[in-house]
C-alpha cells in the first residue's frame, strides 16, 4: 500500500513541478535540483524560460538563484544563464548530461534556453 501511496505522491509532484513558459516540445527536457548531485527538490522545464522569477521547487522554494545542479533529459542542449533574458555566464547542458554542481551557474540562475 505504501508503494502505491509513493507511485501517486510521485505522478502528483511529477506533475505540479513541471513547468514551462512558451510551447513546450518533446525535445526540451531539463531538471534542476536544489542540491548538488542530482539531489534535493527539482522542478522540470520544457521550455525556454526568460526569468526563473515566479517559479518553484516541488517545495515551494524559489527556482531562481537556488539551483545547485541540472540534468537534460532532452534531445536539445539546454542552457542556463546566470541572469534574466538569457544573459550572462552560462552552464551548457548537452543532450542526456548534466551537472553535477553547476559550475557557472550554481545558486546564481535566472533563465533556461533549450536550442
């Protein structure tokens, strides 16, 4: 029962955590986690995302300037930006890699562009 209760607890977060602004594409998939190592809270992206201002952790906790590491799970190379609008040092994510520890963006993070 208990594994049950995980499964649905699971689809539930999976699908409150999300997230995207603009038309998401099944070649645009990026996690960032709160910890580094993969580990922590997370949130999914889908699609370009101009200003990680107003969005969240699974949690609750602030995306921007929080993430610590990033998996791309897409087909697209990811990038996250230290500032808004795509601008500033960046972590560049190839397909089906990721960071560890962000190495230029790491708690310092205001966007995500997939191309």
């Amino acid at each position: 029962m208990r594994i049950k209760a995980a499964i649905a607890l699971g689809a539930v977060g999976l699908a409150l955590a999300t997230v995207g602004a603009g038309t998401a594409s099944a070649s645009n998939s990026a996690t960032l986690y709160y910890n580094s190592n993969y580990a922590g809270n997370w949130v999914n992206f889908t699609s370009n995302v101009s200003n990680f201002s107003g969005y969240y952790f699974i949690d609750g906790q602030p995306v921007k300037n929080n993430a610590a590491s990033a998996w791309n799970f897409g087909t697209s190379t990811a990038t996250i930006y230290f500032n808004s609008n795509y601008a500033g040092a960046s972590d560049r994510l190839a397909p089906g890699t990721g960071q560890a520890r962000l190495a230029n963006t790491y708690n310092e993070n205001a966007s995500l562009r997939f191309s």
